[in-house]
C-alpha cells in the first residue's frame, strides 16, 4: 500500500471518529491534533525503544523520543520537519512523521528524535494554545532556535553525551544546520530532503517569504568546517537540488561538504528503507573543495 493510501484511510479513521464525537461517542482530537497522529507516532517508536518524555525549553515544552544504551557517549539526534502548516492547520503534528521514522531506522546506542515545537505538544502552561506563529512565519525565530538549543544542552547533562551527530529533514534541517553553526559539539551534520534557504525555496514556491524567521543559508560559512553529507530526493518537487546549491555557495570553500541525489524519493517517500544505507555514506572533511 502506497503512502498516501495510508495516509488516506488514517484520515478517513479520524473523520469518522469526529462525526462520532458529534454523537457523544468518540473523540478524535485533542487541542487541534488528531489522535491518531499522537498513537501512530508512539507505535513506531516503542518497537525501536524510543521512549517519550516531555523537555520543558521556555517557552515550549518540546516531545522527544530517546534510546540512550551509553552514556558519557556522542548521540545521534533527528530533528522533525515542518509538519502541517497550511494556513488551515490547527497543529503542526505531521501525519508521517519522517524524522520519526528515519530514527527508528538507526541502530546506533544513543538516538534521539527531538519533534519541534507545538507538535505532539505545545506551550508549557496549555498545549492546546501554542501560538500559531511557530509553526508557521517564525519557525526559524530566534525564540525557537534557544528552545531547541536548551534541549540539547539538557540531553547532554542528562546523559553526559560528548557530542552531536545531528540529522534533519525537511525543516529541520534548517534546526539542525543552525545549532550546528552556534555549538562546539557537533560532529556531524546530514539533511534529508532539507530546506536549507528558505527564502529561496519560498520564492521558488510561489509562497510569502518567512518574515520572522532566521534563514539558515546565512549560517552556511559557519558550518563550513564540520562534516556534512546532504540527500537531496531525485523526484522532490518540494525541495529540489537548487535550494542546497544556494546554501552551498553560501558557504564558500570547504571540503567537508558533500551532497547525493537519491533515486526513488521524492520529498516524503522512499526515504524510510534507504536510510540505513546512506547512513553508511561519508560524512567526513575529505570531499571535494
């Protein structure tokens, strides 16, 4: 069965399951997010021993999912992507969380999924009511890039890890690459299908620019130094090989910066079942400049 046939029947459960709230029967959403997107998340990553805990990171209180076998050791660390944010989205919870599902694919000691903002949560004090801002316009807002930085400065004290090796898809590769730029703990870096210049992929896209919003092509000499490896999807209509290349030649010169083309993918699908291979792939300081 095809994604989106998947994605089609869950909906179609949800639907369902409102009408039968309107009887007095069911309930299918909770400040704005489906509950099938909350179970469905925690049935893939408790097979995996991804576990769920809450980590409060003012003004957010941001879900994470962790298996740490090794502490005193680095972590691998997913960052989610943007999720829904159409202008008719109540939650940004995605209904395929990808990040998600890349994690429960890595088989290292120490991996942790960090989902962003007011998903599968929101503000500390009401999780019905974090301001819709934050997923939208200021994704990318300095508020959020200290949200996200707090939590991995948490994780790391927790667990004593020596280090980060951070992964990000859609979105959240722009999360991924900023804390990079601003940390001495990264080692390394890989995105997927990521959205590394958002003002070009909003140009490109026909949408309004993220007014608010940090860009992260303006970090990109910052991260010129660590490891790097890029998978731009071969059928992506969303996020194509041009936004990496605008980040790249942001960077100016380096070695440590290598990107493929992926067949078989397109911004969602097909990225699942190849991603312990190209989690094999070099990621170290011996590309080409």
């Amino acid at each position: 069965m095809m994604l989106r046939d998947l994605r089609r029947n869950a909906q179609l459960v949800c639907t369902l399951a409102a009408f039968a709230a309107l009887l007095g029967t069911a309930a299918c959403a909770r400040g704005g997010m489906p509950l099938w997107r909350e179970e469905a998340a925690n049935r893939l990553a408790v097979p995996a021993n991804l576990h769920r805990r809450q980590v409060t990171a003012d003004p957010f209180s941001i879900a994470v999912f962790e298996r740490v076998y090794a502490e005193g050791k680095p972590a691998t660390i997913y960052f989610e992507g943007d999720g829904e944010n159409g202008a008719a989205s109540m939650n940004p919870t995605p209904d395929y969380p990808v990040g998600l599902h890349l994690a429960t694919r890595d088989l290292s000691d120490n991996v942790i999924y960090i989902a962003r903002p007011c998903q599968y949560s929101g503000t500390v004090a009401d999780d019905s009511k974090c301001p819709k801002e934050f997923w939208g316009d200021r994704r990318f807002s300095l508020e959020v890039m200290e949200s996200m930085n707090t939590v991995l400065d948490k994780l790391k004290r927790r667990y004593d890890l020596r280090g980060f090796n951070l992964v990000g898809y859609d979105g959240g590769a722009a999360v991924a690459t900023m804390l990079a730029a601003k940390r001495g703990d990264v080692l390394s870096l890989r995105t997927v299908a990521g959205d590394l210049d958002h003002a070009a992929l909003t140009a490109k896209l026909g949408r309004p620019p993220l007014a608010g919003s940090m860009n992260p092509r303006d970090f990109a000499a910052d991260v010129a130094h660590i490891p790097q490896h890029h998978f731009i999807g071969v059928g992506d209509k969303i996020v194509d090989s041009s936004i990496y290349e605008s980040f790249r030649n942001a960077m100016g010169p380096s070695t440590c910066a290598r990107f493929s083309i992926v067949d078989e993918t397109t911004h969602e699908e097909g990225w699942v079942n190849r991603w312990p291979s190209l989690l094999k792939q070099p990621v170290d300081c011996n590309a080409g400049p």
